[in-house]
C-alpha cells in the first residue's frame, strides 16, 4: 500500500533536493516526487508517494519542518 502527501512549501533554492536527502536519510522509501511551483515562484505544491511500511507519516510532517517552511499538508488516501 501507498500513502501520499501533499505540502504547500516556500520555494527554496535547492528545496527538492534537501527535503529528498532528509527523507531518505530518515528512512523513508518513497516511489514519486513531484515539486511544481505557484505562479508568483514564492510557494511550491509538492507531492510524495511513500511505501506505508516505512516510518509514520506524521514525523515526515516534522522532517519536512526541518528544512522548509510548511503552509499546508494533508495526507491523501488512495
């Protein structure tokens, strides 16, 4: 089973690339990542697919604080 999350993040030189690193270290094991930016390039909407197995969702939340501003998050049933 997969779960996936969506954030509204500030769009941060490098953002994709540190978010992915921390994750990855933390040992999640995510299958998707898509980052797509707002129109004013301030915000990004980031998606990520993960495998249900690995560590709970809601300290992805706290990892994701770590290295980014986060506006908004929700998890997505599929």
């Amino acid at each position: 089973m997969e779960r996936m999350l969506r954030a509204t993040i500030e769009n941060e030189p490098e953002v994709l690339m540190r978010v992915t690193a921390l994750l990855k270290r933390k040992g999640y094991q995510m299958k998707r990542i898509v980052m797509q930016s707002d129109e004013d390039q301030k915000k990004a909407n980031l998606e990520i697919t993960m495998q249900s197995d690995g560590p709970a969702l809601d300290s992805a939340l706290l990892v994701l604080k770590r290295v980014v501003n986060v506006y908004s998050v929700v998890e997505v049933n599929q």
